[in-house]
C-alpha cells in the first residue's frame, strides 16, 4: 500500500496566539506518517489554537488538530487511503472502512467543523474540499484565506 516515491507537498503548523498567526515548516516526515504530524503538533505550546496543514503529492491533503481527548482529523479524500499510508492511518483514527478500490468518487472524511471556531463553518470547508479540480494547497490556502492566515501561510511556503 506504501508509495515507494519520495512524498511530496507541505506540512505546516498554524498557531494563533494572542489574536496573531503564525505558521512554521513541519518535519517532512509528518506527510508520511500520521503519528508524526502529530507528535510534531503536540510539542507545539500554545494557549490559542493550533493545528496541521499536511498538502500530500498533489493529491489530497489532512487537517490535524490535536487535543487532549484526541486528534480532529479531516481528510480531503478517503480514497487516498488506498494509495498512501499517513490517508490509511486517517480513517484507522476515525474507525472508517477504506472505500472499494474501484470507487472512483472523492468525498472527505473526518470533522468538517475541525476549523468551525476559526472562521470557517463545515458547510464552507465542505464546498472548500468539494472543489475537486483545485490542487489541495490551492484548496488549503482557501482556508487559510478564510481563518485569515492566508498571508504568513504564503510567505513560509515561498521560503520552503
């Protein structure tokens, strides 16, 4: 099930501390493994929210949001899982079946109210997510447009 290939994309933590927005570079490891990315977010200290932007090989991309009682995870599209381990390792999380390798249909699967106190309902992120002819860092700065770190999001990725 594993890609043999380097993973390609971005992982990026987005803090908002004190009403401002920050976002830093994530190891690269956090696209391979989920329990990376989430370890990684986890050693982030923070009293504001804070949560993971991981955009995967062009193809899909995972919101991590961790608390105490567990992550929030969104993943843009299940059928990722059938490709990639760190998508498979998503549904493990939320106890959801993978879909048939025939399916070809794209639908997310997760919390769409993971961002909900930042700005953006679940009804947008679903119409966000929906938008399937759009590459998944085009759809992730959407959001970052919406909750408003679209601009610090921009500028670490220019420098990445």
């Amino acid at each position: 099930m594993a890609v043999k290939e380097p993973i390609t994309g971005f992982a990026v933590a987005v803090v908002r501390e004190d009403g401002r927005w920050r976002c830093s570079s994530l190891d690269s490891g956090a696209l391979a493994e989920l329990d990376a990315a989430i370890t990684e977010l986890r050693k982030m200290r923070s009293t504001g929210a804070s949560f993971g932007l991981l955009a995967v090989d062009d193809e899909f991309f995972v919101i991590v949001r961790p608390s105490p009682r567990g992550p929030s995870l969104l993943l843009s599209d299940a059928a990722a899982a059938l490709d990639y381990d760190i998508a498979a390792d998503v549904l493990d999380l939320l106890r959801v079946d993978p879909p048939d390798e025939d399916d070809e249909s794209v639908w997310p699967e997760g919390d769409l109210e993971i961002l909900a106190d930042l700005g953006l309902p679940g009804v947008e992120l679903e119409v966000i997510v929906g938008e399937v002819d759009l590459y998944p860092d085009e759809q992730l700065h959407m959001i970052a447009q919406r909750c408003g770190f679209a601009n610090e999001l921009a500028s670490l990725l220019d420098e990445i």
